[in-house]
C-alpha cells in the first residue's frame, strides 16, 4: 500500500476543523442547559446561540477547504482522502 505524503497545512487545517467541532460540542452543550435554566440572563442565551452558528459555519468553510484538497469526510465524521498518493508535501 502506497504511503500517503499530505501536505502540511492540509494536515494542520485537519486539526483546526477537528478543534472547532470540539468547541462546537461544548458550545452547543453550554446553549441547551443555558436554555433550560431559567436564572441564565436571555442576553447570555442569543449570545451562545451566534457562537454555535459561528461555529458551525466555521466547521462548513474548513470542510469546503479540505474537500478542494480531496480530503472528504465519512458519514461518521471520520476523514479519509480519496487519492492513494499526495506527491507534494511543502507548503506553497
């Protein structure tokens, strides 16, 4: 089986978008027990609600970026790449 080389940015935005599906999670958590508890100022609630829609939308751009580098997400979202071998592996 054919080594794969990526390039390293590509791997370094891998790493980014995995962050900010973390922070994602996080936020979304903060927000529902944010809306389920009544004495957590509404303000603080539409706050949180634009950060996960920040977030979100974050995630999406970092998912477009590597899909243009042919790394593709599984329904689980595992990545994988669809080409055996990436020759280039210095940043340009």
């Amino acid at each position: 089986m054919a080594k794969i080389v990526m390039k390293n940015w590509v791997k370094r935005m891998i790493e980014s978008h995995a962050q900010v599906v973390v922070e994602l999670n996080k936020a979304n958590e903060f927000l529902n027990n944010a809306l389920n508890n009544k004495d957590v100022n509404k303000t603080t609630v539409a706050n949180l609600a634009l950060v996960v829609r920040d977030l979100k939308n974050l995630a999406k751009d970092y998912e477009v970026i590597l899909s243009n580098e042919n790394v593709e997400f599984t329904p689980d979202g595992e990545y994988y790449i669809k080409v055996a071998h990436i020759e280039e592996n210095k940043n340009k």
